[in-house]
C-alpha cells in the first residue's frame, strides 16, 4: 500500500474541482484504471461531509453517493496493516485519480 492524494473529478456548486484527500492505494490494483483508495476513518468523514453537504451539493447529487457514506460497508480490511482500520469510498465504481502519479 503507498499514500498518495487521491480527488474525484467533479466539484459542487462552490469548486469546480473538489480537495484532494489523503489516502492509501495498492499501485497495481486499479478499476479501468483508476485508484481505488481507502482512508481513514477522519478522511472518509470528511469526503462524505464535502459530498452530502445540502448547501453545495445538488440533492440528486447527493442520492448517487448516498450508499458510500454507510460507515459499517464501507470499512475496509485492504491495508488494516498500514493504518488501522480504513474505510472505501466508492472505489470500483467512482473515478478517483491520484495527484501523485500525475
């Protein structure tokens, strides 16, 4: 697993594109070639906060997301060994790239 800064290609209302996140991916395990990362539990809060925040997010918006915010599906056991528990927001379905490998 190797850190990196991993970001979706779609902002809200307020950015056109959204911050980059902190996270952990496994460099040769992609999702048509995107990352598929996982973060910690701080991190993961913060990504579903950005996304289902009614002030700058569209409710239709927020529905397509919706299922990755779940906390108790979304914890992960890729990389329990790099930082305790992490959590999976949508990788194998969202675009997540990764500023790193840019």
């Amino acid at each position: 697993m190797e850190r990196g800064l991993f970001y979706l290609p779609c902002g809200n209302r307020e950015d056109d594109m959204p911050p980059s996140f902190k996270g952990w991916h496994d460099p040769k395990h992609r999702w048509n070639g995107w990352c598929t990362p996982c973060f910690s539990k701080e991190v993961w809060d913060e990504i579903c906060a950005y996304y289902t925040d009614p002030d700058t997010n569209d409710q239709e918006h927020i529905d397509e997301i919706k299922e990755f915010t779940v906390e108790e599906t979304a914890r992960t056991n890729r990389g329990v060994s790099v930082e305790g528990t992490l959590y999976d927001f949508g990788s194998g379905i969202l675009c997540w790239g990764n500023e790193e490998e840019e």
